[in-house]
C-alpha cells in the first residue's frame, strides 16, 4: 500500500509538472494584451485557491504563514491587475493556457483535500515549488514578451520578483518539512 501511494505521488506529480510544461509550450504562440491580462488573474487564483485550502488544513505553524502570504500576495495583484485593466478598458479573455491553468490547479487541489498532515504540508510545498518556478518561466517566456501595453508590461516585470521570493519561500520551506 505504501508503495502504491508513493507511484500515485510520483505520477500525480509528473502529470501535474506535464500539464503545466504543455501550457508554456502552448503560450509560446502569440497573445494578446486580454489574454494576458486573463492568464495574470487566473495565475494569482489558482494559488490563492490553494493557499486557502492549506490555511485551512495544515497544522504546521510555517505552512499556514506561507500560505497566507500567497493569498495576500496574490490577492495583491489580482487588485492591481484589475484597476489597470479598467483603467485601460481591457477586457480579460479566457484562452487555452488559461483554460489549462485551471484544470491543472483543480487537479492539485482535489488531490491536496485527500491528504492530511504532514502528507498535506510537504505536497502543498512542492507544488508550490513547481508551481513559482513555471509561473516564472511564462512571465520570462511568454507575458512580458507578448504585452503590447507598457503599463500592462511594467506591471507584470513589477510583481516578477515577488513570485521569485515566493519560490525561494517555498523552496525553504519544503528543505526544512523534509527534516
């Protein structure tokens, strides 16, 4: 049984990283300002989702603070993002990558309400992990490249080092749960 869950974690995890891998490919075509506008706010809910769920859940002192960082955070920048995109009259356009950010973060949290404890605690950690590390990759490979307003851009190049300490948060965080 023990070995089962570890090849279900395992492959759980690999088709999480797959889907996400598939969504940067996919987005390397290029978008529009609204679809980047979308991606942004529905980058920011997937982990706010996921942030709640742990704050929720978890028990570990360092889990439930990092998780609330993350719904602070990225509430902070869903904020930002739509008094800009009111601002400049932008309506925010559901596409592919959206559509796929979406399916992968109900994935990740219909898998994290089966877990419990510390189980719960170093999965949240890792796909947070995962998750900063090609959030960061699409705003490098894909939103900054393809943002054709300068406000929209400087907002996105703004909040990058953010979701960089995020993931240096993370990555911490996941060191000292494996002790």
């Amino acid at each position: 049984m023990k070995q089962y869950k570890k090849s279900f974690f395992k492959i759980f995890s690999i088709s999480f990283i797959i889907l996400f891998i598939s969504t940067a490919l996919y987005a390397q075509t290029v978008l529009t300002d609204p679809e980047i506008a979308h991606i942004v706010v529905t980058a920011n809910n997937i982990d706010i989702m996921a942030g709640k769920l742990a704050k929720e859940k978890s028990k570990n002192k360092e889990v439930q603070e990092f998780a609330e960082r993350m719904i602070a955070d990225h509430s902070g920048v869903n904020a930002q993002a739509t008094v800009l995109v009111t601002k400049l009259g932008l309506k925010p356009a559901n596409n592919d990558t959206s559509k796929s950010l979406v399916a992968g973060g109900k994935t990740n949290i219909k898998m994290l309400k089966k877990l419990s404890g510390k189980k719960f605690d170093m999965h949240y950690v890792k796909q947070e992990v995962t998750y900063h590390e090609l959030v960061l990759d699409t705003i490098d490979k894909m939103l900054i490249p393809n943002s054709q307003n300068a406000e929209l851009k400087a907002l996105i190049e703004k909040v990058r080092p953010a979701i960089s300490a995020h993931l240096e948060h993370a990555k911490t965080l996941q060191a000292s749960l494996a002790k």
